[in-house]
C-alpha cells in the first residue's frame, strides 16, 4: 500500500523504515530536510508539504511531538486536510491530549477523512525491532482494517480502546505509571548509594523480583552510568504529564503523584537537563540530596 509518513525523528524514522521492509511504498514529510533524505535513501519519494503528501496516499500515518503539531500539519495552510480525498485515513501515533485528537477528529470527519489515536510505547528500541505496543481509538471496525497490514508492521501489539481519545487516554495512564516508576527507582537508589550499597548490586539483587519491571531494566542502568541520552527527553515526558494533569482537571480525578513528578521533572528542566533521557531524574536526587547514584 502507498502510506504517507509525517514526523521522521526517533520515533518516526525506525517505523517508517518498519513499512518500508515491510513492502508498502513511503511518502515522508518532516520539517527536517535531513531526516527526509535518509529516508529517501531507502527508497521513500519526499514530500514537500503535508498537503502534497495527503495529494497522493489515501492513508497518512503522524509521528509528531505534541497537540499543537499534529493541529499544524492535519488543519494548517499546508495540511493534510487541504490535500486530502475524501475516504482517506488519518494514523495519528503521536502522544497528544485525548481532548486534542477528539477536536482533530471532528475537523477530518466534516472533510470525509476518517482517524484513529495510536499513540505507542516501547521507546527508541522497540521502534526499531518493530515490536512497539501499540494503544488505538477510534472505529474498531477501521481498526481491525489496518491492525495486521500497517500496525502490526510497526508494534508487537496493537489493542483497540475504545472511542476516538482512548488511545491517547490510555498512553497517559502508561506515562505516568512509567514517570512514578523512574522517580522511586532514582529514589531508591540514593538512598541505597547514601548507606553504601553499590547501586550495580542492589539492581542485580532486585530485578527479579516484584519491584523487577521493564523501567527498571531499561533506566536503572543509564543512572548507574550516569548516562543520560535519549531515549525518550525530559521535555516530552513534561508534555504528557501536562496532559495527563490537564485531562485530570477535566475530569476531576486526582493525580496527586503526576503532580510530584512533574515538579521534579520541571525543575530538571530548569536546570538545563530538557533534552536528556527521563532516566535523568536521578540528577533531581543528586542536587536535592547531594549524592549520586554514579
Ligand atoms: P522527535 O522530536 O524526535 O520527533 C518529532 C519529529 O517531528 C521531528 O523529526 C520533527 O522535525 C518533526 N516535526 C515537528 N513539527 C513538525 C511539523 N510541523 N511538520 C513536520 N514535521 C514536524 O520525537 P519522538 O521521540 O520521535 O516522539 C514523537 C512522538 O512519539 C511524541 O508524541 C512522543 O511523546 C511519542 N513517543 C516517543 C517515545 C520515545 O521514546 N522517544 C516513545 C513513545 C512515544
């Protein structure tokens, strides 16, 4: 099938060339010139707009960074909507705020462009291996059209949620189980650099255990190396808490620990660390407790 593919960065790129290999042809976009050209390179045709994308693939795939992005590229002057056929599909794997995909979804219903939400976890690693989790609203019978062909070329797995919104509802629900996970891990490991247990070795204690986990696998490490290079930034980890926090207003459910993690991860930021792995948490503990975990 001919795919457009808009947003070529860590996450954009490994899963275009995902379709690639998987046989279907590439129509890429992205701002940065340099990342089309890769692409290309591996037999992708550039696009010079999102519009000129939507002008000749019925089906577009966004891997952008936040709301105001995918708002720009589906409704803006040069968007997808003022190139699109009616009957095309919009993918939009980005993490933005569930409210923001329904507002978006709205405006590609009144141009006959049907969507669905399919946000992603699994990071850098797993877009590259193809094996990325994969988290999807909208129609379920569009999504079962596209789950094995295009999907399931990108993601091990690929679970309906329900209504257009519940996919990126359930990515924040990942974000902040993950953002939790990363704060007491740093914590804990303070704590035991503090006392004068090696952290390598309370990791080699611990993994198998209950508090074992994926996050623990992937961070623990990068802060006993004290290296912090994403992976997934500081900043895009801020955006989904914000929207986690915002949608939590909305429907007043309480998020008393995003909140927490958000003012650690905001002062991080402050402090100059915005492009570096969230695993960079551990840099919080060292400035709050004056040790490190490296
Ligand atoms: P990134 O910043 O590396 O990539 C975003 C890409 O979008 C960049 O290449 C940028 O040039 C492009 N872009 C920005 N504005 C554009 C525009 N107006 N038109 C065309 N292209 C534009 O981000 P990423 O890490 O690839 O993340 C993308 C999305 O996936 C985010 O929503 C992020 O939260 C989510 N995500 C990231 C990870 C991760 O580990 N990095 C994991 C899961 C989900």
């Amino acid at each position: 099938m001919k795919i457009g593919f808009i947003g070529l960065g860590i996450m954009g790129k490994p899963m275009a060339y995902n379709l690639l290999k998987a046989g279907h042809q590439l129509v890429v976009y992205d701002i940065v010139k340099d990342s089309m050209d890769k692409l290309a390179a591996a037999g992708a045709v550039s696009a010079d707009s999102p519009k000129n994308v939507a002008e000749s693939c019925m089906c577009i795939i966004t891997m952008l960074p936040d709301s105001p992005q995918v708002q720009t590229v589906v409704l803006g002057e040069k968007g997808i909507l003022k190139g699109a056929k009616a009957g095309s599909l919009l993918i939009d794997m980005s993490s933005i705020a569930p409210g923001a995909s329904q507002e978006i979804a709205s405006e590609c219903e009144k141009a006959g462009v049907r969507m669905l939400d399919a946000p992603v976890s699994g990071g850098e690693p797993k877009a590259i291996d193809g094996s990325l989790s994969i988290m999807v609203g909208g129609n379920k019978a569009l999504f079962e059209s596209v789950k094995d062909d295009i999907l399931l070329k990108m993601g091990a797995s690929a679970v309906y949620c329900g209504e257009i919104g519940a996919g990126n509802t359930t990515k924040l629900a990942n974000q902040i189980i993950v953002a939790c996970n990363i704060a007491a891990l740093a914590e804990a490991l303070t704590l035991a650099k503090r006392a004068g247990v090696d952290p390598m070795q309370v990791y080699e204690a611990i993994k198998g255990g209950l508090a074992g986990s994926t996050v623990m696998n992937a961070k623990a490490p990068m802060m006993i190396k004290g290296e912090y290079k994403p992976g997934f930034r500081v900043e895009l980890h801020i955006k989904d808490l914000a929207n986690a926090l915002e949608t939590g207003r909305v429907l007043a459910s309480p998020l008393p620990l995003t909140a927490i993690v958000m003012e650690m991860f905001q002062t991080l930021r402050d402090d100059g660390a915005g492009q570096d792995d969230h695993s960079a948490l551990a840099k919080y503990y060292a400035k709050i407790s004056g040790e490190s975990i490296n």
